[in-house]
C-alpha cells in the first residue's frame, strides 16, 4: 500500500489498483470538500452582494444629488441582507474574513465618495459613516442565537471537529467561554474521525481518539466534553481499540461518556460486547438520521438495543434538509439550500419520482399541521420527538426566528395523539412493520 503524501494528489495505490482521492464527498447530507461548507456559503453571499452592489452603483450611487443617509439606508435595508444572510451560523476564515471585509468597504466606500485610488484606512471610513465592522455584527448574531437557545431550555451543544475544520468548536468555545454559564448547566458533544489531511489524524485508531480529542477541547476551552461521538465506524480500526481508547479518554476526564454516529446496530452490539468482556466503557447513545421518510433504523433497530443495553438515540436532520418545510413545494427558492452550489444532489431528488411522491405527502402534512395550529417545521420535530428512545433531536438554524418556531415543538408534542399519529402514518405510508414502537404521550 502506498500513501501519496503531495498536497495536490492523495491517491491510494493498493496493489495493481489506484484508488483516486476523492475531490468531495457527502456525510449526514452535508457536503464536503477541501474548503469547508460554510466557506462556499460565504463566497456565494459574496458574489450576490456584487451583483447586488453592480446594479445600485449603475442606478443609485452614482447620483450625487443622493444624500449620504439615503445611501446608507440602501446599504442597510438592501446590500448587508444580501451579504449576511444566514450569518448567526457562519464559521469565518482567514480567507473569507478578508472577503468579507473587501465586500463591506467596497460599498462603504461608494458611500463616502472614494475612489478605488484613495489610500482611507477601514476604520476611518466606518468612522466617518458611524457604521461598525459587519464581522462584529456576526459575532453579535452568533452569540445571541445560543443566548437565545440557553435562556430557552436548550442544554446540549453538538459540534465536531471535522466542522469547518475545526473552527465550529473554536467558535462555539469562544462564545461558552465569553458568556460564563455554569459548567454543569449545559451538556457538549463533539465527534471524532476526520481530524486533519494527514492519514494519522483521521480514523478511529487509538491515537487519532486521544489526539482527536485533545484537539477539540484546546479549541473548544473546556476540560471536558459531556459525549464524545466516533462520527462513523471505522474497518481499520479493530474494535477492541476503539473501545479500549474511548475508555481512556473517559477515564482520563476528558469526556463522561461515548457514543456513536452511523453505526448499524450490529457494530453497535459489538462494542457493548466487546466492553463487557474487557470491563470497558460501553457506548451509550447513537446519532441518527430520522425524519418522516428515514424511519427504519430509529424505529426498528435502535428501539431493541434501548431495551437490551440502554443505548438511546439523538436524531438529526428532522426537517430533511429543509425539504419537510414545504419550502421547495411550489420550486427551490433562490436563497435556499437546493439553490447552494455544492447541494445538486438535494435539487435533483427533488426532480425524481420519489421526491415528486413526497413533495405531495408534505402538502398534505401541511394541511395537518395547519389543523394542528402550528407549522410544518414544528409538527415534523415534534413526531420525531415522540418516538420511543429518542433522547433528544439535533436542530440546525439560521437565525433566531427559525430557532424560536423550532422550539415551538415541544408545545405541539402533546397533541400527538395514538389517532393523529395513525393518520400521518397512514399518509406517509412507510411505517416500518417488523419493531414495536409506541407513541410518547
């Protein structure tokens, strides 16, 4: 076997066979690449504000009989939307602050009447104007979108360290650390196996588990984290190592407890057997995806192992990647995900046949939640919720607005009744058949 280590070529030759590195790939819906996801989603904000600020320059900002303030209020209502959309989840980079920043002068500038000649530092030009720095004004988003979440009931924050490489932990550790709440009063999971480009700083091996992990607690400023997931099984790792390194780490302090993420159920119960047999620490909760048209493993497979081992599940994805909202009913709206570049994947199943079948169902889960009195967002949460050894449901947001309706949820969990919860299974039509389950009252 031998490991190509040049940046540009990772290519695995295994015998007469190469492997070729893979450009991007897709894990837990999300896109992956050598940049990460938030940082395409900044570079195409970027290039709409462009367009947006091309437009206004031809028809607005050249007009010199347009006052200062008019133009600032254009700025503010008009071009800041377009560039910061979905900001309160932005993980910024070296790369892309100065994006931002080029983005944010080049209209402020327009504004104070400069030229791309003249020499005006920033903080100048934002001083004259009495507008502050817009990567200040991300920072504010993202510190009150988890205010808002802890003063609201959440407790569990889940990152990973393969998120934005790395810089998602770094952000939400800055803001746990900025705000000083009780260490006991809120519970952080992160997850472990892409780490870094190197071939020893992924997997679950021994080494990349405590590594891993040491990394993620350095950028996240805690002494611990409260789970620690490995983020999918691993064929080069014998199980007894993993076992045996998560038992470590544990011991150590550095997390209370472990679980894992895609795991099947088998290697699930070779774990537990494997803990038992060397008086380990066995897992104790997997990372799911569930929502009304991915229903068998949370409902078949994790409901027996909650009832043999006490492994629990934590679900993600309830909304489907935005698909249960009813957003892409009538198309795929321009600022929507299916519109990202990196999301043709989302888009095109859309357009298949199964899509169309389940864009039809989710009109009519539409008219139930309308019955319901809440939205479709909240009504789809709420199912998830009400399944039997779910512990908890990952939500991601783009803003407080979407964070307050999906907290909305837990009021709808109590009109779940056994009638309406046959009705949806009924029109949705794939009630797994072979587990018991029972509904949450």
């Amino acid at each position: 076997m031998v490991l190509c280590r040049k940046p540009a070529d990772c290519s695995l030759q295994v015998g007469a066979n190469c492997l070729p590195q893979a450009k991007e790939f897709k894990y837990l819906g999300v896109l992956f690449t050598s940049e990460s996801k938030v940082e395409r989603e900044i570079d195409r904000r970027i290039g709409a504000a462009a367009a947006v600020k091309q437009a206004l320059y031809r028809s607005v900002l050249v007009k010199r009989e347009l006052s200062r303030k008019a133009k600032l209020s254009i700025y503010w209502s008009v071009y800041v939307p377009t560039l910061t959309y979905g900001h309160e989840l932005w993980v910024v980079t070296e790369r892309t602050r100065s994006g931002i920043q080029a983005a944010e002068m080049s209209f402020l500038s327009r504004v104070a009447g400069l030229s791309l000649r003249d020499r005006v530092r920033s903080s100048d030009i934002r001083g004259e104007l009495g507008v502050e720095s817009l990567l200040l004004r991300v920072q504010r988003s993202q510190l009150r979108v988890i205010t808002l979440a802890y003063e609201s009931g959440v407790n569990l924050f889940d990152t990973a360290e393969v998120y934005a490489s790395g810089r998602a932990e770094t952000t939400l550790g800055n803001i746990l650390k900025k705000k000083g709440w009780r260490r006991s009063s809120y519970v952080v999971t992160t997850k472990i196996y892409w780490g870094g480009q190197a071939e020893t700083e992924r997997g679950l091996s021994r080494k990349h588990i405590i590594e891993g992990l040491r990394g993620s607690l350095s950028r996240l400023q805690l002494d611990y984290v409260d789970m620690v997931f490995a983020n999918r099984s691993d064929i080069n790792a014998p199980m007894e190592e993993v076992v045996r390194a998560m038992t470590f780490v544990i011991d150590q302090g550095m997390a209370m407890y472990w679980g894992t993420s895609r795991w099947n159920a088998v290697e699930i119960m070779e774990a537990y057997s494997v803990a038992r047999q060397f008086n380990l620490v066995p897992p104790v909760c997997e990372q799911a995806e569930y929502h009304y048209f991915q229903r068998d493993k949370v409902e078949l497979q994790l409901p027996e192992l909650y009832h043999k081992i006490g492994v629990g599940a934590m679900t993600w994805s309830p909304l489907a990647s935005g698909l249960l909202t009813g957003k892409y009913n009538e198309g795929v709206p321009e600022s929507s995900r299916a519109a990202m570049k990196g999301y043709t994947w989302l888009k095109d199943r859309l357009h298949t046949d199964e899509g169309k079948k389940q864009l039809t169902k989710i009109k009519e889960l539409l008219l139930l939640a309308d019955g319901q009195n809440c939205t479709a967002a909240q009504l789809a949460i709420a199912w998830c919720l009400r399944s039997e050894g779910v512990s908890s449901v990952l939500l991601g947001v783009s803003n407080t607005e979407q964070l307050l309706e999906n907290l909305g949820s837990i009021g709808v969990l109590s009109q779940l009744t056994p009638p309406l919860i046959a009705e949806m299974d009924v029109l949705l039509g794939n009630k797994p058949q072979n587990g018991k389950k029972e509904a949450r009252s």
